[in-house]
C-alpha cells in the first residue's frame, strides 16, 4: 500500500528490477485501467438518467446507476491495487534473495 500511497503524494516510485518493459507501456498500462474504472464509474450513472428521461422516473434509476457505478468502479479499483500491491511484494522479495 506504501507504493501507492508514494504515487498520490506526487513521489515517483522507481520500477523493480525485473520490470524491463519500456516506460511508456507501463504508463499505458495505468491509463488503460485508470480509464476502464473511470468508465465502470460514469456509464450506469449516464444510463440511469437516460432511462430516466425516457421512462420519467427522475432521479430513481440515475441514483440508482451512480450507486451500482459507484460500487462496480470501487472493487475494480480494489482489485487493481490489490494486484499492484501483491506484484510489489514479489519483487521486493525475489530482490532481497
């Protein structure tokens, strides 16, 4: 968790030893699943006040996309932190070894 935390206050966090891929994929790499958890976040909130104006149920089905928006973003974000986090203890440990 330490490493992200690094990443929130603006500190630049070198890549492990055994990540040779060029700086620009792993940056892509973070875009991409930045952007994909964005989106998670924005589309059922964006559907829910379509099917509102449709169906002239106002603010049900906004609410309740931005809820289910809200909750599907968050666990993916969960899981790529997770996974940051899991792959950063690998390496800090195969790198002590």
């Amino acid at each position: 968790m330490r490493h992200f935390t690094g990443l929130l206050r603006g500190n630049v966090v070198p890549p492990s030893p055994q990540d040779n891929r060029p700086p620009m994929v792993v940056a892509m790499r973070w875009v991409s699943q930045i952007s994909s958890v964005s989106f998670e976040m924005a589309i059922p909130a964006g559907v829910g006040w379509w099917l509102d104006q449709e169906w002239d149920t106002e603010p049900w089905l906004l609410i309740s996309g931005a809820v289910l928006g809200f909750y599907a973003g968050f666990t993916h974000l969960l899981q790529i932190v997770k996974a940051a986090n899991a792959q950063q203890t690998n390496s800090s440990r195969s790198s002590k070894q």
